[in-house]
C-alpha cells in the first residue's frame, strides 16, 4: 500500500519540477534509456557534477536538483539501481582526502590554524553524494522525495557493500531531519481531511481497514487515533496509534473492532487499549520514534481522562507459527509438561493441525488449549536473541518499559491472526509507576517484566524450567 502511495507522490513531483527546472531556464541533460545502458550512465555522472559544482545562483541550484530529481523519477528498476550504485560508488567519501585534512588537523593542534584545519576535517568527513543528497530538501516534497528514495535503496540494496554505505549515509541525514524534537502530535478524527483518511486506511498494517464504516468507528468518540507528521511533510502521518476506551483490559480483538457494539462513553472507560501501531514510511526504516509517541499518547490520555487506570496493548504476536515450525519434534516435546503433551501425541506432529480450521474441532480445540498458551508464554518471555526476546513486538513494547500482562487464547480469529499466532494475542502493560524501571533494565539486559499470570504459565515448561529461565 505504502507502494501506491510512492508512486502517487512521483507523479506529483515530476509535474512541479519540470515547472521548477523549465522557470529557471537551464538546458537540461536528459536521459533517453530509463535503464541507464551503455553511454547514459556518463550522461548521469554528468548530472551529479552540475549539481555538486553549484554554478549559479540559489535557483539554478534548485533547478539543477530538481532536473536530476527528475531523471530517477523516470526510470526504470534496473536503472533506479544503476542510478543509486553509481551515486554511492562515484560519488562516495574521498578517503585519501580525509586521512591528509586528518593529518593536517593533528600538526595544527595548538596552533592559531587549528579552526582552519578542524573546518577543513570536518568538511572531508561529508561525502561528495551526502552534499548532493542534501540539495534535494530545498526542493517541494523533496523531504519527502529522499524519503521514498531510501525506501527504493533498501529493496535493492541486498549485500552491495557501495548501497549499505548510501543507506547509511541517507539513515543519519533523515535521523537528524527526523529527530522527535522536530515532530508534531496530532490527533486523527472522523472530520479530518478526506486524503488522509484514506492514507490512514491504506497504510494500516496491523489490523486490515475492511470499509469506511470500519474506518469512522475506529475514529469514534469511545476511540482516539494519533499520529506523528513531520514540518516537512505535513499531510503524510510518519507512525500512529489507534487506542480504544473501554472498561477492563480486552482479549479479543473481533469484539474491540465491532462496528455494531454499542459505543461507550469515554469519560467511564478505565482503560486505554493501544490496539495497532503502524509506522507508515519505509524509508524512515531503522528510525525509531514509536516509543515516543506512545509515552506522549498516554501522558495526553491521562490528562483528558483521569479515570483511566490502566495503559494496555492488545499484540499480535506475528513470530509465533514460525518459531513453532522451527522446532524440532523433541524440542517441542521438552517445552510442554506430560499432561499437556500426552493430549496431542496420539496425532503425531499436532502442528499440522494448525493448518486446518481447528477450532471446531470438539476433541482437538481444548487439547490445543493448555498448549499453545504456554507455548505462547515461553516464545514472548524466555526466547530471545542477543539477549532480547526474538518477537519484533514484545520487544518494541518490553523496550518502551511495558510488562508482558496476558496471553489471549482466540484473541485475534482472523486468518491472519490464526497464520501468525495461532489466534493468540497478548496484552503488554504500561503501568505508569513502573515504566522507567522496566525499560532500564530491559536496556540494561536485566529480566524481562512480566505478571506473575505469564512467569507462572512459562516457568510451566520443562524444559524453560530447566534452564531456569523463568
């Protein structure tokens, strides 16, 4: 979806810039072949050069930019990766030129030439295609350009070591563009403009907007979406939240979203439950500012609703099927105490079970049961991966400072939630006393916080038990 979008916003562009460029009255260099064969790819170092040599005033600047902006907004794949392995490789940091400003600085040191020398360090450290990449922000929706444009680069990127650099130098430029400091809160309602409904709608990744009348009651006054946007990118949500006031924290997600439960009156909720969080842009990969907006979403709840007593998510938990299948036969017998175990082995691999709709089944459903809720246990509490759990959610949440509160048996009966998890969802708490506690020392790689409910559930496991993990 994110997809329909980039191309959209290319489409915009191409029409303004070409106005830009045409105003300034330059003779442009153009392409003919969209895949940059043969002698085009000289026409494009060309291109590059113009922009670096920033002959002219400042709209000649702009209008050089905006030419080059133009060219990859015409090409094809092959030659959208010729145009960023080029960039990257001919236009990369000058090495010999660093190691003599860095040679330079240290004879200079406590000399009246150590300010010349440190500018001229510190000028070496910023690569010929960072300065040109810059360029682009002076353009209209050229933040936003950059932003797509990385978002190409990390499809095609795979192990070129020349595209890993780019990357690198593209994810600091936009970290410090796209510092939290420099992002706006606002909250998304029914009467919001139409474009950005519909961007909501679209760019929704947890939980599948299915119609405009799903859309208006998830913006309901018993529901709050928030987003994040950018002073560069004003109509574009960089990451949201969608929260649902109620009473009691929720296990089901079907029940949260249904459109024909009668709406509650927010003032009598006791609850905020973040049900989906969706970061919106592809390019801003690797840039996190999630952790942000939900303490900032639940500083401006509790304001608006001092009843609120409780700060929980209801998760999806999108690695669970797949470390299930990785398992091997043995490890998944250790996992599991003899009479949670002894229900299924007469089925062989119970797993492939899964595959089919097994919840109507009488015998297999409430054997499953006791299972795959530990199973779910041990996953989010004690697997883990560089000492973090191997869930991308838990340890989104568990990094923000939430505790792991609830497993949810049938939480999320969807086909995507019953592909996933096996229809498990789970509940992280943020309990405001304990926030900063928990997140220190899951930083620190201390134990990770969970309700004695979950301890007890993953302590169950044997084989959990006997690593002493829980």
């Amino acid at each position: 979806m994110a997809t329909t979008f980039l191309d959209r916003t290319l489409a915009t562009l191409t029409s303004a810039w070409r106005d830009l460029a045409e105003r300034a009255g330059l003779a442009e260099r153009t392409l003919r072949d969209p895949d940059i064969a043969g002698d085009e790819a000289e026409v494009l170092r060309a291109q590059f050069r113009d922009c670096l040599e920033a002959k002219g005033g400042e709209v000649s600047a702009r209008a050089r930019a905006a030419s080059l902006g133009r060219t990859f907004l015409t090409l094809s794949p092959e030659g959208t990766k010729r145009f960023l392995k080029i960039l990257a490789s001919d236009f990369a940091l000058d090495a010999e030129a660093l190691v003599k400003a860095a040679g330079d600085y240290r004879v200079a040191v406590g000399t009246p030439g150590v300010v010349k020398a440190e500018r001229k360090l510190r000028a070496a450290t910023v690569s010929p295609r960072a300065r040109l990449l810059t360029q682009f922000t002076s353009l209209p929706d050229g933040v936003k350009f950059l932003v797509d444009m990385r978002a190409r680069l990390l499809e095609i990127a795979g192990d070129d070591p020349d595209l890993a650099s780019l990357d690198e130098d593209m994810r600091q430029m936009l970290a410090a563009w796209f510092d939290v400091g420099f992002l706006a809160l606002r909250r998304i309602t029914w009467d919001s403009p139409a474009s950005l409904l519909e961007k909501l709608a679209e760019y929704e990744a947890v939980h599948r907007v299915r119609s405009w009348a799903d859309l208006k009651n998830r913006l309901d006054a018993d529901r709050r979406c928030y987003a994040f946007f950018h002073p560069q990118m004003p109509t574009e949500p960089l990451i949201f939240v969608e929260v649902a006031l109620v009473k009691g924290i929720a296990d089901n997600v079907q029940r949260l979203l249904d459109p024909s439960a009668p709406q509650e009156d927010p003032r009598d909720a006791d609850t905020a439950i973040f049900y989906s969080i969706s970061n919106t842009q592809e390019g801003l990969r690797g840039i996190g500012f999630g952790n942000f907006l939900i303490k900032q979403v639940v500083d401006d709840l509790a304001t608006q609703f001092p009843r609120l007593a409780a700060f929980s998510t209801l998760s999806p938990i999108p690695g669970f099927r797949r470390w299930l299948a990785r398992l091997k036969k043995d490890e998944l017998d250790a996992l599991l105490p003899e009479d949670e175990r002894a229900p299924l082995d007469a089925r062989g691999d119970w797993r492939l079970a899964l595959e089919q709709p097994w919840m109507s089944d009488p015998e297999l459903a409430p054997a499953l049961k006791p299972a795959l809720l530990r199973l779910g246990a041990v996953y989010l509490f004690a697997e883990k991966r560089d000492g973090k759990p191997v869930d991308p959610v838990a340890r989104f949440h568990l990094g923000n400072g939430a505790r792991i509160e609830r497993i949810n048996w049938l939480g999320d009966t969807s086909a995507k939630g019953m592909k996933e998890a096996a229809g498990l969802m789970v509940n992280y708490l943020y309990r405001l006393d304990d926030i900063e506690a928990n997140h220190e020392a899951f930083a620190s790689g201390g134990p990770i916080a969970a309700s004695n409910q979950v301890k007890k559930l993953a302590g169950g496991s044997p084989a959990v038990k006997a690593r002493g993990a829980a």
